[in-house]
C-alpha cells in the first residue's frame, strides 16, 4: 500500500483529502504544519506527499526545497492563490505538480495516481541490477548514480530521469515534447523550456565538450537523440 504524507493546516480539508485517499487504496497520514511535516517527509518512508503552500512555521516552498535536498518522491502542493502557481513556476523549488484550491478531491486522487505510476516507472524497473554503459558514461539504474571516466557526476532527480529514458532508447529521435510529457508528465508544472535547460545541464556535467556533445544530440527542429 502506497503512504501519503498530507501536510494541510486546515482539518476538514486534509481530513477530507485523507477519506478520499483511504477510499482509494493508500495509506494517509496528515501533519498540520511545516516543521512537523517536514519532520515527518525525512524520517519516513512517503511514497507521495501533498504539500500546502500556507503553513505555520515553515511555507511549503521552504518544506519543498529542505524534502527535495533528501527525497526525490512526488510532491503535489495546493495552493489557494491563482497568482501563487506563477511562483511555483519560477522559483523551480522541485515540486511535480499543483493544485488550486479550492479542488474536487476525486481529481487531486487522480493526480496522485497519475505521479505515482509514473514515479514507479521511471525509478522501480524489475531489473535493479541494471546498467547502461556506452562510451565511459556509467549509469546504475539501481543506486541512480552517474560515471564518466569513472568519476561520479551529481544529477538531479528530472536531470537523472530525463538522461535515464534517453539512454535506455538511443538513436531514437524524441521531440521536447514528447519528453516532457514523458518526463514531468502532462498536467506538471512548467513548459517544454525546460527540456532544454535540463538537456544543457545534463550536458554539462557528462560531455567532456558540451558544444560537441557525444552523447546528446540536437536533431534541429525536432528535439534531441542519444547517439548510441
């Protein structure tokens, strides 16, 4: 059974949202503010946390980025300010997606859903031995770390995901689209921009060249192809 962390100071409502994950087959739990949810996110195992902007304490953006230093797990962030998704956008604090309040419950379920199946496909594969080896770019799909001539690069959780399904399907052609969708999903937070940014950052941590890159290559006007 999945386990959610809810941090939501409001009770009826993170009591409502906790029904209707219980309902559906996850396990739910409710901090009601920031430090405690916080506290909670880092000494637990969540598998998805849903995290409101407005706390006691500690904001969500500040919850956000301290979870997202340890954790690479979906986070889900309500907000009840149509002008806040604007700051979610920019400041990139790592959150997957978010929702406005006020919400249908049945669909933040569904989003729930959604970033965790994806969550599993990107991160749990059936094979936790594996890895991609081409060219001195080592990728350990099981302790999702990254070598180049033997030397460790850090990546972040989207940089790792994005260089992980490229190199599991090289010489493949994928449009920014397509990899965004595929990445970051649909409903996510962001435009395709930032496949680019994530393409140039991944290049520069494992191309020895990034403006004659061996690995990642731009098919002009269509996206991107790992040259296998």
């Amino acid at each position: 059974m999945k386990k959610i962390l809810i941090i939501e100071d409001e009770p009826s409502l993170a009591e409502l949202v906790k029904d209707y994950l219980e309902i559906n087959d996850y396990s739910a739990d409710i901090a009601k503010t920031g430090d405690q949810g916080l506290q909670a996110a880092l000494s637990e195992p969540y598998d998805l946390i849903v995290l409101d902007l407005m706390l006691p304490n500690l904001d969500g953006f500040q919850v956000c980025k301290r979870i997202r230093l340890a954790k690479d797990i979906p986070i889900i962030m309500l907000t009840a300010k149509k002008e806040d998704t604007d700051k979610i956008r920019g400041l990139g604090i790592g959150a997957d997606d978010y929702v406005v309040k006020p919400f249908s419950p049945g669909e933040l379920t569904a989003r729930v859903k959604a970033h965790l199946s994806r969550y599993d496909r990107l991160v749990h594969k059936d094979d936790l031995t594996a890895t991609i080896d081409i060219r001195g770019l080592h990728v350990n799909l099981a302790s999702r770390k990254v070598f180049v001539n033997e030397t460790e690069v850090s990546l972040t959780t989207k940089e790792f995901n994005l260089l992980r399904f490229m190199a599991e399907n090289p010489n493949h052609v994928f449009t920014k689209d397509h990899l965004f969708d595929r990445i970051w999903g649909m409903e996510a937070v962001g435009d395709v921009a930032t496949v680019t940014v994530h393409v140039g950052k991944i290049r520069d941590k494992i191309e020895l060249d990034p403006a004659n890159p061996q690995y990642i290559e731009t098919v002009w006007g269509v996206g991107y192809r790992f040259k296998g």
